[in-house]
C-alpha cells in the first residue's frame, strides 16, 4: 500500500485489507453468539457502512432480515454537528432486536438521531455495532456492543469511509497524512 492523493489531501496505508476482514470476522463471531436461536434484524448505515455491512453480513449464520437508512453528518473531513435524516425506515421493527451497523463511531451524534428515530418504533433492543471507534471522540452515553478495531482520533478514508464523497472503494483505509 503506497502514499495515495484524494483531492487536495494525502492519505498513507493505515489498516489493512487482512486486518479489516478479521476485525469483520470478530464482530461476527459474537454477534452470532449472542443471537444465537433469534432473528435480529441488520440495520446499516449509509453511505459509509456499505462494505462492512456486506461482509459482516456474509459471516453472519443466523436467519435475519436487512434495511438501510441514510444519514449524513459530514462535509469534507469535519462533523457539521447537525444530523439529517435523508432515508427514513420503511419496515415495522416493533418487538425486533435492531442491530445498527456503523462504518465508524466517533462524535456519536448519528447514534444519538439514529436512537430517538429508533426507539419511537418500540423494538426489543438496539445495539451497535462499529468497524471503526474513536474512544477521545465519543462523548455519547450510548454503549457501543461490538467493535471492530479502536482508532485515535484521525481522518481516515477507504473501505466505504469517503472525503467528500470520493474513496469509498478502497479495500483498505489510509489516514490523513500530515507530512506534505
């Protein structure tokens, strides 16, 4: 993995591909453990959790069902603070046990938007699941149940994580690179 542009930014290697997929292999695994003999139901988030979700959703062994909402938060490699809720949830999740899977978890101003729009819905439970968290940037009171890998707090990109909309495709994630 080399030093790539994007934009007007550089980005060095960071984590990769092998590294990822096991991480992917890891949430699976407990999660699979913990529902074991029920039917939760996947929810990603777009855009970014795109290719985590695909993934995590092919070493998941369970019977469940899979929807999508799409929210946004950022504009170029900062958090606007302000969540908009662009594609709303279509399926009656009542009694469900709602799994939200994230592509990162840092402000957690998602999560908290995600939250209230979930629980007006009545489902049993909601947990989190994240391939990326940032523990300095999370000030949420909400638990994060399953975790991918820890990062500090850093602008990274690939693997669905984007800069302005570019990146997405990357099978590994660079960070931001400082040095120019």
């Amino acid at each position: 993995m080399d030093i790539i542009t994007v934009k007007d930014k550089s980005f060095k290697p960071y984590i990769s591909e092998e590294e990822l997929q096991s991480s992917v292999e890891k949430v699976a695994s407990q999660i699979n453990n913990d529902y074991k003999g029920s039917t939760p139901f996947f929810l990603g988030v777009l855009n970014g959790s795109f290719m985590f979700f695909g993934d995590l959703l092919k070493a998941i062994d369970l019977e469940c069902t899979v929807s999508f909402v799409k929210l946004a938060s950022y504009e170029g490699t900062s958090t606007t603070g302000k969540v908009n809720e662009l594609i709303g949830l279509n399926e009656d999740i009542s009694g469900k046990d709602i799994i939200l899977i994230e592509d990162i978890v840092d402000t957690g101003n998602t999560l908290v938007k995600l939250h209230e729009i979930l629980s007006e819905k009545n489902p049993r439970s909601i947990k989190i699941a994240t391939l990326l968290y940032k523990p300095e940037a999370y000030k949420k009171s909400y638990n994060i149940d399953y975790v991918g890998i820890e990062i500090p707090n850093a602008f990274v990109l690939g693997y669905g994580l984007d800069y302005d909309g570019l990146g997405r495709n990357l099978s590994s994630i660079y960070v931001l690179n400082d040095k120019k």
